[in-house]
C-alpha cells in the first residue's frame, strides 16, 4: 500500500556541472549568493566573526594555510515560528561544527574529490532544521510555519555548501536565508594566538 514514504533515500546531488569544481572562489561565491538573494553583509557580521573566532581558539585550531574541513566552524542565527505567531524556536547565538546534525533529505551534499555531507555550513542549516515541526510524510518543515536563518563561515563556502544554502528554502519553505563569510587567511589571522619562542638574549647566547 503506498504511504508517500519515500522509497529510496537519496544520499547526495549528481550534477555534472557541479561535481567539476569544488568551489566558486570568494569572489564569485558572493556573486551567486547575491544572485541567489541569499547575500547579507549586514550589522550581525562582527559578532558572527567573534563568536567562530572564539570557538575556533577554545578548540585550539591550528592556523595552517590550509584549513581541514573538521576544524572549521559556522555561525548561526534564527528562528522559527507557527502560522499563528508563535515562536517555536529561537537561536541567537551558535556554532556549529563538523558533523553536528542529523540528515535531511531535503539538503543534500555534492561530491567532489570527497565526501562533503559533514561541512559546518550545511550543518549550521541541518541543525535549525531537525528543531523544526518536520511533516512526517514530506520529511520537509510542515506547511504554514515560516522562519529565518542567518549563516557566517569562517571559511568560503565550498560548492556542495553553497548548493546546501540554496536546497534549504525547499526544505524550508516559508523561510529566508541570507549568508556571508570570510576567507581562510583573514580568519587564521585571528586564531592560534600562541606567543613566538623568545629570542635568546646576548648573554644567554654566550653561555650557550
């Protein structure tokens, strides 16, 4: 008997353009979220900064030039409401990291050189997903319930995340999201704030 369950559980998008490039580069990243209407550069941005900054010290990330995908970080705000007005939930304040979610068939990952399901920026959109009233047959946020995200990474968003923010409003109907980010070098800037080795003075140098 068919229930609208859904049969199969898809894993992730094939797409052959996507699955080309693992990235669109911070230029042209900002230029699709705009496109998108999923830019935001607004007052919230230096408390996002802070706020991953801070997670990422606390978790004692190394600033190397290249960072791993498990020691990056997202911030995130929002919140979701009923049809009548109610606030559901709330969030003001998170950090989401690697793999911190459970999955939604709804946001799914692209694979390109590795699997990319775990990333921060599409955790950050699972986590306020799964606090959300889900309909149980859709597997999607039940219709009439409206809310709004906000998504900071401190890293720029890779093409399956990117792909990830602009599942989320399927997902999601009634809700918006807007998304910004900065790059690997100016975060590292701001992490890993070990002093150097001191210089050996003149005297400790001679007695060596």
């Amino acid at each position: 008997m068919k229930t609208g369950r859904k049969l199969s559980r898809p894993s992730r998008v094939h797409d052959a353009a996507l699955e080309k490039q693992f990235t669109l580069g911070y230029a042209f990243t900002g230029v699709a979220l705009d496109a998108l209407a999923r830019g935001d550069n607004g007052l919230w941005l230096p408390l996002a900064r802070y706020q991953a900054r801070r997670e990422l010290n606390l978790a004692d990330v190394e600033p190397g030039e290249d960072p791993q995908a498990k020691d990056l970080v997202a911030f995130s705000q929002g919140f979701v409401k009923s049809e009548a007005g109610e606030e559901l939930v709330q969030v003001t304040t998170r950090a989401v990291g690697h793999g911190d979610a459970r999955q939604n068939i709804w946001i799914l990952p692209v694979f390109v050189d590795h699997d990319r399901s775990s990333h921060a920026e599409r955790q950050a959109l699972l986590v306020l997903l799964q606090a959300a009233p889900i309909d149980p047959v859709s597997e999607g946020v039940k219709k009439g319930v409206v809310g709004q995200m906000r998504v900071f990474a401190s890293h720029t968003p890779c093409i399956s995340c990117l792909s990830s923010m602009c599942q989320f409003t399927r997902c999601f109907e009634g809700a918006g999201i807007s998304v910004t980010y900065d790059t690997w070098k100016e975060t590292r800037r701001w992490i890993g704030l070990d002093p150097p080795d001191e210089i050996p003075s003149e005297d400790e140098e001679e007695k060596a």
